[in-house]
C-alpha cells in the first residue's frame, strides 16, 4: 500500500486550504475577464460614437470655413440681402460646428473612465491580498 506522507506530515489540510485559495482566484479572474470584456464593449461603442463625431466635425468645419469665405466674398457684392444671407449661413454652420464639438468633447470626458469598474474591481482584490498577508 502507498503511504500518504501529505496527511503523515500534517499537509493535508494546508493543501486543501491553498487548492481552496487557488479555485478562488481563478474564478475571482474569471470574474474580473467578464467584467472587462463588459467594459471594453461599452468603450469601443463609446469609441466609434467618438470618430463619428469627429468625422462629422471635420466636415462641418469644412463646410463652416467654406461659407464664412463665401459671406466674406458675398460682403462686396451689391446686394444687401445676399450679404444677410450669407452671413446667417455662415452663422448657421458655425454653431452646427459648436454643437458637435461640444458633443465630442462630452464624449472624450466619457472616454477618460475607461474600464473604471474593472480597475475597482482589481484595486480592492489587492487590497484584501495584502490584508491576507
């Protein structure tokens, strides 16, 4: 018969203990896995909302500069209704411009608290390793 040195020696219990520990971690980092993907799918929605809205940007600030060249030049004509014209465009196109960076940059803020929870998550799993120690 094979002798069992582990339980001879007292071992037993302080394998089981630390196999508890360990399947214990593994699902702790199971767990930590689930809530990153979690995480990284609400980001990388949060990041094409933000190319979105800066592709959006670039081309109404595109159009914006465009009119306000257009209202510059319009400004010489003869007509005063085209110079009032012109210059409600160019108005029109600059606050599109300023709403949209303005979402963009609500949106970056957002950006900011990537994987917020997960780090939480992390930083008090630490914690009580350290406590545990």
């Amino acid at each position: 018969a094979r002798m069992n040195w582990a339980s001879l020696l007292g071992l037993g219990s302080w394998t089981a203990h630390w196999r508890a520990i360990a399947a214990e971690g593994a699902l702790a980092a199971e767990d930590r896995l689930a809530l990153a993907r979690l995480e990284w799918a609400e980001q990388r929605r949060c990041l094409l909302w933000l190319a979105l809205l800066l592709a959006l940007f670039g081309a109404l600030a595109l159009v914006a500069l465009m009119a306000l060249s257009a209202a510059i030049l319009v400004q010489f004509w003869d007509s005063p209704q085209r110079v009032q014209v012109a210059w409600l465009l160019a108005i029109t196109w600059l606050l599109a411009c300023a709403a949209v960076l303005a979402a963009l940059m609500s949106l970056a803020r957002k950006a900011r608290q990537m994987f917020a929870l997960t780090r939480r998550e992390l930083a008090e799993d630490w914690r009580a390793i350290k406590e545990q120690l």
